[in-house]
C-alpha cells in the first residue's frame, strides 16, 4: 500500500484537475487520501508545502522517463545522437501536453488553475545547474539543464559505437540545442510528435556534421 504521503500527493494531484488550486482544500485532499488532516500537515507543514512536494514529485517523474526514453534509444544498435535526442523530444511533448505541471515547469508558464510553485522565475542564461531538491523549485533552467546531461550521456554511448564519437563538448551543445528546440514545440505545437521529433534530431545531426538521412 502507497505511503501516506503519495496518497496525498495522488489525492492533489486528482483535485488540481477538477478545480483550480485555489479552490483545493486540504481537507478534502486528506478525505480523499484516508488520512486526517493533520497527517497532512505532518507531512507538508501547509498547502504552499504540499504545491511544492507535488510539483518537485512531477518533475521528477517527468526526468525518469526522459531516462527511460533514453536507455530506449541507446538500446537500438543502429541509433545515433539524432535518435536519443528524438526519443527525449516524443517524450517530452507527450508529458507536457498531459501533465499541466510538468509543461508550467518546462516554460515558466503557469496557468491560473496551478500553484505558483508550478512555474518559478525563469534564472538567467546559463545559471549553473542545480538538482532538483527537497527545498527547490525545478525551474526551466534546472530542466534544460538536467534534460541536456541525460541526452548527452545517451547519445555519446550511441555514438561510441561508430568508432567516431563527436567531441563531448560539440555534442553537449547539439544535445541543449534539442533540447531547448523542443520547448519550442511545447510552447507553440507544429505537426505531430514523430514529426517534432524528427527535426530535432536532424539539426542535432546537422550540428555534428553527419549526413545521416
């Protein structure tokens, strides 16, 4: 049986898609959950506690399948760096188009059926990265920033085995340029998923030079 606390967090995450935040009570999140409402206190301390634990749970989530789509495509002996990167972007804009705290997350954008924690102020560019803490709010940088080393990982592993691995540095930057091309497409949809795809991972091959069709 799940733990009280992701009975709660399951129990606000129901709620947030039938009202908006403001109209989430505490303690109906903790009838829905079966717990009093002060094993909800216990936990999360108030409700801005509970936004953040909910919207940190999301993200995170949200990374382990950018891993999961990752390992997918490194597991595919003929998949390049052009790959990786389109098995993150499919990901990627799927969630965001389901999941309205991941996309608020991603863009900084924040709807006013969300918590505020849902959409930190945006760091500027080039903020060193940070993890996603107990204490933090995943900002959009933090993402692009996490989302960029996972798919740098991958496709320097895919890559690895043609015998001609790109530079680690032209490929990190190949890596951030999908990724952040693809934020594009969840702030302003173009075609479906495999076609957004698609283009990433020809500008990711265009940028480390392989004529890959």
């Amino acid at each position: 049986m799940p733990a009280a606390r992701e009975l709660l967090l399951d129990a606000a995450y129901t709620a947030l898609g039938i009202r908006p935040w403001h109209g989430v009570r505490m303690v109906d999140v903790a009838a829905a959950a079966g717990v009093s409402r002060q094993t909800l206190y216990n936990e999360f301390g108030s409700k801005d506690g509970l936004a953040r634990a909910l919207v940190r749970r999301e993200a995170e989530s949200f990374l382990a399948g950018v891993e999961r789509s990752l390992a997918d495509a490194v597991g595919r002996e003929d998949a390049d760096a052009g790959d990786c990167c389109a098995a993150a972007a499919v990901w990627t804009l799927r969630t965001a188009r389901v999941n309205p705290l991941v996309r608020a997350a991603l863009t900084g954008c924040r709807g006013e059926r969300l918590p505020a924690q849902a959409a930190p102020a945006v760091p500027a560019p080039r903020t060193p990265p940070s993890p996603v803490t107990a204490r933090s709010a995943p900002t959009p940088g933090i993402l692009v920033e996490r989302i960029t080393g996972s798919a740098a990982g991958a496709a320097g592993e895919a890559t690895a085995r043609t015998g001609r691995p790109p530079d680690p540095a032209a490929l990190r930057r190949a890596c951030e340029a999908a990724v952040r091309m693809t934020l594009s497409y969840v702030v302003a949809p173009a075609g479906s998923d495999a076609e957004a795809a698609e283009e990433v991972a020809g500008v990711v091959r265009t940028l480390l030079g392989d004529g890959r069709e």
